[in-house]
C-alpha cells in the first residue's frame, strides 16, 4: 500500500485500487483493531496504515483527538460529555458519525 499527499488530496493506492480523497471530504480516521477506516460523508475506506504514520500525510486542521482517532476539525458539528466519564467527549459530524475527544484536546478544537 502507498499513501501519498497531492495538494488537497489524500491518495491511497491499495493492490487493485486507488482512492483520491479530497481533505475536506475527510471527517474523521478510526483505528479499529489492526485496521484503519477513513470516514468520509459517503464511504468509510479500511485501510492498513498506522494513525501515528497517516498524521503525517494531513493538514493542520486534523487533530490526534484520542489513542484510536484523528479528526477534522473543520467537519465537527457539536461535542458532548460521554455519560459518566468527565475525561472523555464525543465529537458529532453529519450522518449520525461521531468519534472521542480527549478532554485536553477539546482546548485545542475550542480556541
């Protein structure tokens, strides 16, 4: 697998395929056991790629929110206490999607 950087575009050349995200098209990256999946508005895209490693590829507005996401912060739409847990929010995009905030991180989104 490649990842590479063009501009505004994120493009992944996978075996048989290759995907061309635009940056802003991105909501949020979820690590999910050894997978990683891209959550746009219309697809979510596993790949096998490192959060640590993808940062890298990402503009400034992508934040490592929590141990298990990077988000676009320009995609959030509201943020909310999880229930009984003060150190932890969940961040909401369009589409029902939401991912974690660490609270240190919320300073970071709430400027």
């Amino acid at each position: 697998m490649k990842i590479k950087k063009c501009e505004e575009n994120l493009i992944i050349q996978k075996r048989n395929e290759i995907y061309f995200l635009v940056f802003l098209d991105i909501l949020y990256i979820e690590r999910f056991g050894n997978l990683t999946i891209i959550h746009t508005e219309e697809d979510e895209i596993s790949i096998r790629f490192s959060l640590h490693r993808l940062i890298d590829f990402l503009p400034s507005y992508f934040i490592r929110s929590h141990k298990s996401y990077i988000v676009n912060i320009k995609k959030v739409k509201q943020m909310k206490v999880l229930a009984g847990d003060s150190t932890t929010y969940e961040a909401f995009f369009k589409y029902e999607k939401s991912a974690l905030i660490t609270k240190d991180k919320v300073s970071l989104l709430v400027r």
